[in-house]
C-alpha cells in the first residue's frame, strides 16, 4: 500500500516555510519602523521651544502681578484728596 501526497513538500516543511516567511516579514518590518523612529531629519526642537515659551508666559505673569502688587501699595499710600476749605 502507497500513500501519496498532492503536495510537492510535506506538511513539516511548508509550515516551516511559512513560519520562516513569517519570521523574515516581522524581522524586516521591526527594522524598518526602528529606522524610521531614528531618522531625526525634519524634526525640529519643538519641545524644547514650547518649554521656553511656558517659562516666558510665567515669567511675564509674575511680572504683571508684581507691577500690579506694586501699583496697589502705591495707590494705597496716597492720601485722600482733601478740598481746599472756602
């Protein structure tokens, strides 16, 4: 009794087959996005500018509150008119 197999290759081997095409497909898909997440060309120093530009936002309201703090005490300082008796 012959057993014969419409396949060219046996079931172990084209399993292996796919799972190495697989492995090659994952492999060369992982390096691409790895070079890709490297490639720094057209990314500008964004986030270091918005930090810049949070530290000037803070510093000019800290420079408002104290000019109007400033102002305040002045204001307070300065007596009441008094009208000129008749």
């Amino acid at each position: 009794m012959t057993t014969e197999s419409n396949h060219p290759l046996p079931i172990h081997a084209t399993v292996g087959i796919w799972l190495a095409l697989t492995y090659t497909i994952i492999v060369d898909q992982t390096r691409t996005l790895g070079r890709r997440l490297a490639d720094e060309s057209g990314v500008e120093d964004s986030p270091s500018k918005l930090l810049y530009l949070a530290v000037a936002v803070a510093i000019a309201i800290a420079a408002g509150l104290f000019i109007i703090d400033v102002f305040n005490d002045a204001r307070d300082g300065v007596p009441d008119p008094v009208a000129p008796a008749p």
